[in-house]
C-alpha cells in the first residue's frame, strides 16, 4: 500500500512540475482619449495569440506577426462604444516586442465628438478561464482610471467628470495583494517551507510578518525604479531561496536556535523585488500610489497569513496524533520544497 506521505510527495511534485511560477495569463489595455478619438494598445504574450491562432507557434508570431489576425483577434474581444456608437477600429502598427516574448497592437478608434462615458467590453483570450486584461484609461497624460477584466467582469463604464475614488484602487490592489499570493506557487512553497519545523501560531506569524516587511522595503524602491535589479537576475535567487529554507526544515530539525525569522527578513528583500515585477506590470497609478502600495502589502500579508493559518494548525494536529508520522511527512514536504526549488531554479538559469 502506498503511504499517505507519498501521496502527498506524488500530489506536491505534479503541481511544480505543471506550474510555472509568474507564467500567468494576462494582457494591457491602454485608452488615451483625446479631440481625434481614442488611441488604443494591447499588448500580451506571443503565447497567448499562438493559443488564439491556432496554427502559428512564438516564434513564427514575434518573427513576422500576421497583422489581419491578430486585429480580428483583439476585435473578437475588445468593443468601445461612445454616446450609444461602437468605434470601429483601425491598425495603426503591430510592434513584436522579443525580449518580453510580447506582441503590441497600436489602434486607434476614430471619434470628433466623445460622450461622458465610454463603454469598454473586454473579453480577451476567452480559451483560458485566468486569464485577467488590466485597463488604463488617460485623458492627454493623467491616468485617471484602472480597472481589470476577467471572467466575472466583462463591462467597464468609465465617466469622464469622475475620478477614480482612493478606496477603489485599495480594494483593487489589495485583492491582487491576495491573489498574487495564491497564484504564486513559488512564494506558497517558500512560506511553507518556513512553516515545516512548527510552533506557536504567534511565532509563525512573526516571522511571515518578517518576511512580509522586508519585501516591502525593496517592493517600494523597484516601483519607484530607485533600485531594480532585473527579473532574470532576481527569479533565480527566488528559486535558490526556496531550496534554502527547504533544506534547513529537512536537516535542522531539532536545532535549539530559530533562524527562520532571520531567514524570512533576509530572503524578503530579494522577493520584494519579485512582487515589484508584477506592480510595474500593472502601471500603478501615480496619484494614489502610497494607497496602491500599502494595499497590495496588505493582500500579501493576508494571504500570507491564511497559508499559516491553514499549515500549521494542521501539522500540529498531526504532531499530536502520531509524532512518528508527522517527522515523516515533514520530511517528504521538505524533500519536495528542495525539488521545486532547483527545477525553478534551472528552469530560471536556462530558460
């Protein structure tokens, strides 16, 4: 029969093998409206039209991108009606952008007269039920409103005469705090791994509150490009930070001494400048941006704290039941924390 410890092992090495930490499904849509109408730019990964296409892989598209095809594939799922009309579109340039594996289309939708409010339906690369559209709306450069689609929210009204309220773009940004979190597998392995050798719930909230000032330290210098070392540098060090604490958790059980609240603020400095990615992404707004970013720090630590929430009383649990058991599975949990670490960790090195 096979043991649940290698259940679990078999569970844990298939979600790392299938997963690819930050790969996630996502597209930018910028607005800037002005006299002549609205200028328009989509951008998303070559992957994601590949996927649309059907019958060109990356490469082929950032080589020679089939401009009819892909307009009829933004066309498909971004509409813009203005005083009751639809805008009828024209391309203007499709730019492949190699190093981000990127294609942008430039558009702009011809209008002399705009109403008060612009009706934005947006439903890109519908094959894939994550995938999110993050839009920025300008009025010459002021960037006066964001907002995202996903499968639930399909319609964005924006009105011209009205700005975006501060408790808006904290919600936003605190939910994706929450949700980055979540779909993060690399930063869940990295909590748990900190998790695996116990104790007291107050204790394990210290140090993932360690973990979570560092990171804002460096999240706020890389937003605001006073230090920003690149991704590529970054996402490996992430990886090897992973295979750190999964070792410790495997070969310091027992050991009088708590690193981990070291561990936690020193690594948090360097997964700080992994969060900053997905800020820049997003194109946080600059009139609230303290708001933006003590939001998002806050999701972070809430998801954060359900992890440890959920881990610990669970392996306490079952420290009590069976010790013997429980040395075991802690064991193979931090095997597999190791595992996922070095495949990241190759996989970063030599993309």
């Amino acid at each position: 029969m096979i043991s649940g410890k290698w259940l679990f092992c078999a569970a844990l090495l298939s979600v790392v093998i299938s997963a690819r930490a930050h790969d996630l499904p996502l597209s930018y849509v910028d607005l800037r409206l002005s006299g002549e109408g609205i200028e328009v730019s989509v951008e998303s990964s070559a992957k994601n039209f590949s996927r649309e296409l059907g019958d060109f892989d990356e490469p082929t598209l950032l080589a020679n991108p089939p401009a009819d095809r892909l307009l009829t594939v933004v066309t498909a799922g971004l509409t813009i009606n203005s005083a009751g009309d639809t805008l009828a579109p024209e391309l203007r340039a499709v730019e492949p952008l190699p190093g981000r594996r990127d294609i942008r289309l430039h558009l702009h939708f011809p209008r002399k007269t705009m109403g008060d409010a612009i009706q934005v339906r947006g439903a890109l690369f519908p094959a894939d039920p994550r995938h999110k559209t993050f839009l920025n709306i300008y009025e010459g450069e002021a960037l006066k409103y964001q907002g995202i689609f996903d499968r639930t929210t399909t319609l964005i009204e924006y009105c011209r005469n009205e700005r975006q309220s501060i408790v808006a773009v904290a919600r936003r940004f605190l939910l994706e705090g929450i949700h980055h979190i979540f779909i993060g597998p690399d930063h869940i392995l990295f909590i748990v791994g900190l998790l695996l050798l116990g104790g007291s719930l107050g204790h394990l909230l210290k140090i993932i509150t360690a973990f979570t000032i560092a990171h804002s330290v460096t999240l706020v210098l890389a937003t605001l490009n006073i230090l920003n070392p690149p991704a590529r540098v970054i996402e490996p060090i992430i990886a090897l930070s992973i295979v750190f604490v999964g070792a410790h958790a495997l070969l310091h059980r027992g050991e009088k001494r708590d690193w981990r609240l070291l561990f936690a603020f020193g690594f948090g400095f360097i997964h700080g400048f992994g969060f900053a990615n997905v800020l820049r992404d997003m194109a946080l707004p600059r009139t609230a941006l303290g708001w933006s970013l003590f939001s998002f720090n806050v999701g972070v630590e809430i998801g954060q704290a359900c992890i440890v929430l959920a881990v610990a009383p669970a392996l306490a649990l079952l420290y009590r039941r069976n010790a013997a058991l429980a040395e075991r599975v802690v064991a193979a949990a931090a095997f597999c924390v190791v595992f996922a670490g070095s495949f990241w960790f190759a996989q970063r090195l030599f993309p």
